[in-house]
C-alpha cells in the first residue's frame, strides 16, 4: 500500500474518532444541563404552587370573615 494513501487513511480515521468523541461529550453535556434546567423549573413550579395554595387559604379566610362581619353588622343594626 502506497505510504501517502496510508497517512491519508490514518488521519481521516483518527478524525472520524475525535469527531464521534467530540459529539459524545457534548451529547452528555446538553443532557446534564437539561436535567439542570429542568430541575429548576420543577423547583419555581413548586415555589408557585405554594403561594398559590396560601393565597386560596387567604381567599378562604376572607369569605368566612366577610360571613363573620355581615353577620355581626345584623346584629348591630337590629339593635341586640
């Protein structure tokens, strides 16, 4: 075999090799940051999910107020 088709064999197989190491690495490194942002966004979902879930108890809270005010505001003008 001729030494120059040889070299050129060679170098386009060592080529091939790094191009595939390449695109494996960054393959593992866009799921990595992936798996990061979705982690962050589950954690802000949750965040939100919390302060919802307060602002209905709150919204709870003042109905039964708004209750506890008409009805004391009955009494009072009744005169009782």
């Amino acid at each position: 075999m001729n030494p120059t088709v040889l070299a050129a064999l060679i170098g386009s197989v060592t080529s091939l090799i790094v191009c595939l190491i390449s695109n494996w690495q960054q393959s593992k490194k866009r799921a990595v940051e992936a798996a990061v942002s979705e982690a962050k966004i589950e954690a802000r979902l949750k965040s939100i999910e919390r302060k919802l879930d307060e602002h209905n108890h709150y919204s709870e809270k003042i109905g039964s107020i708004q209750t506890d005010i008409a009805y004391i505001k009955g009494k009072l003008e009744s005169g009782v």
